[in-house]
C-alpha cells in the first residue's frame, strides 16, 4: 500500500535559517504529492503540490521537487522565520481514489 | 467561497451525550470526509462520502455516525462517546477522484469526552 516517511523532529532552528524536511514515499502509479501546514490548535492548510515527476511546488518562500527517481518530496525553505513555526506534513494521493495518505509529521520551532 | 466551515470550534460532552458536528462547503467539491485527529499525531481518515454516498468507512465504531443532507453539506453524529475519542475532528473536501487536488480542511472542532 501506499506510505509516506518523514524524519523525527522537532526540529528547531534560529531565524533566517535554512530549513530542510525530508520526505520519501511508496505508491503505486503516479502519485500526486504534497505538503500540509498546522499551526498550533488550527487545522491543516495547503502548503504546496507537485503532479508528475520533476514539478517544483513553491508558496511563501518553501520550496519542493517531485523526485521519482529517489522517491522524495523534501520540503525547503532559504529563511525560515519565527511564524514558521508549525507541524509540517507530507502527504501523496494515487490512482483515482479520494485517499490522502499522510506522513508523521515535523514539528519545527524557530527561535530568535 | 474557498473555505471548509466547521461548527462548533469546541465540544465538551458527557458519555451518556448525543450531540453533532457540523462541515459546510461551497466549492462545488464532491468528495468530502472526516479525520480524527490526536496530539502530536497524522490524521486519520474515519469517512469519506462521494457524491453524497458514503464510499469508505475505515471500521469506525458504531457511536459515530455520519450524515451527508447534500453536497454542501456533512455532519457527524456522535453519541456514547469514551473518553479516549476526545481529539480534534476535521473535515476535509476535494475535487471527486481527481489525484491532482489536494483537499480543503476546516479548522476542526475540538472535542472533549468527560
């Protein structure tokens, strides 16, 4: 079946860092791929999405490549600030089911 | 309208409680679903309706009870609820069978079994 990996946090950072999450999958077919936002006591938000191999998602300076050959969608950002500090999520839906399948899961804290 | 609406924000209800949660859409979007939610945890899927009927149960219990009145619309009944049922409830809703749309969640309510 289909399954989504991402690494342990939390994960902290100082301002203007650079952030990276990785993430890496198993599905069957092509899958389309994504990356959820949660900020504290709120539900998730889009943050980006690539459909096919070698897409670049981009919104509010995070940064993700579909990489069929490494199986992999790591999330990116140059500078990470105070407000980017959530639970990020990695997540692929495949064939034409209506399933979203999700990762764990990172916490990131960014910290002065 | 490119929200998902969910009422109420928080919930607290005793075992022997019946009470219902509410999820409004206006985007046209005929898939819609339900995930329960613990801290520090993925959501889990629990229902997901398409065009109004319910397509996947994920063997939740009895005591929850979902209702789709029309495409707009998605609740969920609960009643008998244990105390470990208490998370964050959230609704989702997507383009039907399109693997290219990711979903529009609502901000979930919170819900407290005592």
């Amino acid at each position: 079946g289909d399954s989504v990996t991402q690494m342990e946090g939390p994960v902290t950072l100082s301002e203007e860092a650079f952030l990276t999450i990785n993430c890496t999958y198993t599905a069957t077919g092509y899958p389309s791929l994504f990356w959820y936002v949660q900020y504290p006591g709120e539900g998730l938000q889009l943050l980006l999405k690539a459909t096919k191999a070698d897409d670049k998602g981009s919104n509010k300076g995070f940064e993700a490549t579909y990489r069929k050959e490494t199986t992999s969608f790591h999330l990116e950002k140059g500078s990470v600030q105070v407000s980017d500090s959530a639970v990020y999520f990695c997540a692929l839906r495949s064939g034409g089911g209506n399933k979203l399948t999700f990762g764990t899961g990172t916490q990131l804290k960014v910290e002065l | 309208d490119t929200e998902v609406t969910q009422t109420p924000k928080h919930l607290v209800m005793g075992m022997t409680n019946k009470k219902s949660l509410k999820c409004e859409q206006h985007m046209g979007h005929r898939a819609m679903y339900w995930y329960k939610q613990k801290a520090k945890k993925p959501p889990e899927l629990m229902f997901v309706y398409s065009y109004e009927k319910l397509s996947i149960n994920e063997s939740v219990p009895s005591r929850f009870s979902p209702e789709c009145p029309n495409s707009s619309l998605l609740n969920l009944h609960l009643h008998a609820l244990q105390p470990e049922d208490s998370a964050l409830y959230l609704c989702a809703s997507s383009q039907n069978h399109d693997r290219g749309e990711g979903y529009t969640f609502g901000s979930g309510t919170r819900l407290t079994v005592v």
